[in-house]
C-alpha cells in the first residue's frame, strides 16, 4: 500500500477499479486547515489525465506493470504480430491498441509490452531507432537560413522534418519520444 503523502512521479496505483500513474505532485499545506496532496494522474489504459487531491494519510494499493522485450514481426493488414524473445509465444494486438507507438518500428525490432495482470495496454518503442529516408525534396544550394527544415519520409511511412542537407537513402537517427531529427548516421 502506497500513501498519498509517499507519491513520487511515475509511480502507479489502483484507484476505483483503474490503473493510475501520477505525472505530478505538490504537497500543499494552506495556512488553515489540514495539508493535502494536489496530483495529475493519468489512467494508463485510457489515456486520460485527471487532477486530484488527497489527504496524505490516504492509502491505495501499488500497481505492478510488466514490460516484457517482444519482437515486432508484421502487420497482416488487421493484426499487429508480435514474439517473445524468450519463449517464442506469438501474440497479436489491434491498431486500436498499439495507437501510433509503431510508426518509427521496422518489423524485426525489439519493442516493450507494458501490461497489467496479462493484459497488454501499451507498446513502447525503442528510445532511438535509424531509419532509412525514403522521399525528401533536394536541397538547394543557397537555400541556407538557420534551422530550416523539410519534410522526409523514412521507410516505415512516417514524415519527419529534417535539414536541408539531407537527402534521399539516407538514414538517419529519430528520437521515437518526440519524433525529432537527431543525426545522419
């Protein structure tokens, strides 16, 4: 059990049946009246994020979240298909579960399953990931101005801005977190 006075960011709990994670916290304790504990708690199945505040002798119970190494191997059109690098069981996930946390995933690439009591709520992608770029308009000498950008395509379909002097079949290093540019490889 975990008291609201003990909350650190990016602890989880169970509250009212969901999976919670707190982002933020603040201690409050007003001049009158008794001290509390202001958060922003975020369902981890839902996405939501809620404000709350509790008394700091309020007690909830911890939730334990698995991450497990799988191995991204193909989408069939409906169904994501994934591997256990370890027992080589197969599980499959819908587009409305994976979201957009494949759009820099090769197939063959290690990601984490995040999951709670067997049941998988999220996929996280590899913190940096080089991909090839596929499409990219040329740059143009003189065409200098400081940080000007352009859009890419890289070879899993998504755009991201990258310099000037990039070109076609080139590959390059994406920070999956933001989705941002970081080097030529």
């Amino acid at each position: 059990m975990i008291t609201a006075g003990d909350f650190r960011n990016g602890m989880t709990i169970e509250m009212d049946n969901k999976v919670y994670q707190v982002i933020e916290f603040q201690h409050v304790k007003p001049g009158k009246g008794a001290a509390f504990v202001r958060t922003k708690l975020k369902d981890i199945k839902g996405g939501g994020v809620t404000e709350t505040s509790f008394r700091p002798t309020e007690k909830f119970p911890a939730a334990r979240i698995d991450r497990k190494d799988m191995q991204y191997l193909y989408n069939d059109g409906e169904l994501y298909n994934f591997m256990d690098v370890e027992t080589y069981d197969q599980v499959a996930l819908t587009a409305d579960q994976i979201g957009d946390a494949l759009k820099f995933v090769k197939e063959n690439e290690v990601v984490k399953m995040l999951s709670h009591n067997g049941s998988i709520f999220s996929v996280e992608p590899p913190m940096f990931v080089e991909l090839q770029i596929t499409d990219t308009e040329p740059g143009f000498k003189g065409d200098t101005a400081t940080g000007a950008t352009k859009p890419a395509t890289v070879e899993t379909g998504a755009v991201v801005y990258v310099p000037l002097f990039v070109e076609n079949g080139e590959t390059i290093k994406i920070d999956t977190r933001t989705g941002e540019y970081l080097s030529r490889v």
